[in-house]
C-alpha cells in the first residue's frame, strides 16, 4: 500500500514559494500561506502538503541546522527591563546557554531573566513594564567582578507570544561599568 500524495500542480502552496528554496523559505511565508487553511476534510490536500513542506524544511519541532546564534545585549547606563529576543511570528527558538558579565568594579549588580507572555501586557507596545503581564522569573542573580553562567533544568522555547525580558536592577554607572547578557539559542520552528 503506498502512501497517499496530493496532486502538486493543484497545491496553491507551490505556485506561492515556487521561486524560493528551503533555506529561503522564512516562517512569514509558511504562516501567511497556512494560517487562513480550516481544518476540514476539503482542505486534506493542503494540509498533506503543508506537512511535507514544513518537514522538507526541517520545521519538524528538532533543532534546525544553520540557525543557532548567540544574541549579546549589552547594558551601560540602562536600569529597567528589556526585551532580549522576541521571535518573529511563526519562529520557535530553544535557549541552549545564558551569562550575564559585568565590567567595571566590583560593585554589585543584579539583573533578572524573565519569559514574558507578550499578549498579557496591559500595552504590548511598551513592554518596559512587567507589573500586569504573566511572566515566569528564570533567574534572579547578583553578581560583581565575575561572569555569571545561568542555568535551569528544562529546555526553554521562545515564540513571538512568550519571549525572554531581562530586568537590570542595579547598575553602578557612576563608576562606568557595563553588563553584558549573552543567550544562546537555536531555531526549532
């Protein structure tokens, strides 16, 4: 028994991206295309070969090859809270690694690492203010002369709802001192 495949001349989704190659294809393209689909019985053609598209492109949940990065945000004068990383719509990033790495004096500085869930915030335009959104604290460190690594036991995944925010506390910039937070990330969607 073989298995069942849509006929390709009639999958709009192929006239769409015929011009592109798998490693152009972004995830604005696949979302445009699949987001006005239902789920329903005369829509089973497309859905087959959205699949196989999605899996073509490696799009299949596992981390993607090519897409790892290491997104730095550096901190001179800035106390208040930052959003890091926010994937674009469509986009799943898993965090593989964090450090947070000051440089100055030895004064103390604290900052703490938030998932934010984007839609929750009273005005999802200014998210500097974490007092009505649902958030998650993922660490909460002080730290003087010495680089922090930040760990926790569970892969952490980032889409454009729920992002990663990082709250700087205390920051000596009298003295010129800077802080840097590093993470490390990899696309799986």
């Amino acid at each position: 028994m073989s298995e069942y495949a849509p006929d390709p001349k009639k999958q709009q989704v192929y006239v769409n991206l015929q011009n592109k190659t798998l490693s152009d294809v972004t995830a604005e393209d696949i979302d445009r295309l699949t987001a006005p689909t239902f789920i329903q019985a005369t829509n089973q053609d497309a859905l087959l070969t959205y699949n196989s598209v999605n899996k073509a492109a490696m799009r299949d949940g596992g981390p993607m090859p090519g897409t790892s990065q290491v997104v730095r945000t550096g901190f001179k004068d800035d106390t208040g809270t930052f959003v890091v990383f926010r994937p674009a719509v469509g986009e799943v990033w898993q965090l593989m690694a964090m450090s947070l790495d000051p440089n100055g004096t030895n004064a103390a500085h604290r900052g703490i690492g938030y998932l934010v869930d984007f839609s929750s915030l009273a005005n999802p335009l200014d998210p500097t203010s974490l007092s009505n959104a649902s958030f998650v604290e993922i660490f909460d460190v002080t730290l003087s002369t010495s680089a922090e690594s930040l760990t926790y036991d569970t892969p952490l995944y980032l889409d454009n709802n729920t992002y990663f925010a990082l709250s700087i506390v205390t920051l000596d910039t009298a003295a010129g001192d800077t802080l840097d937070f590093k993470i490390a990330m990899i696309r799986c969607r």
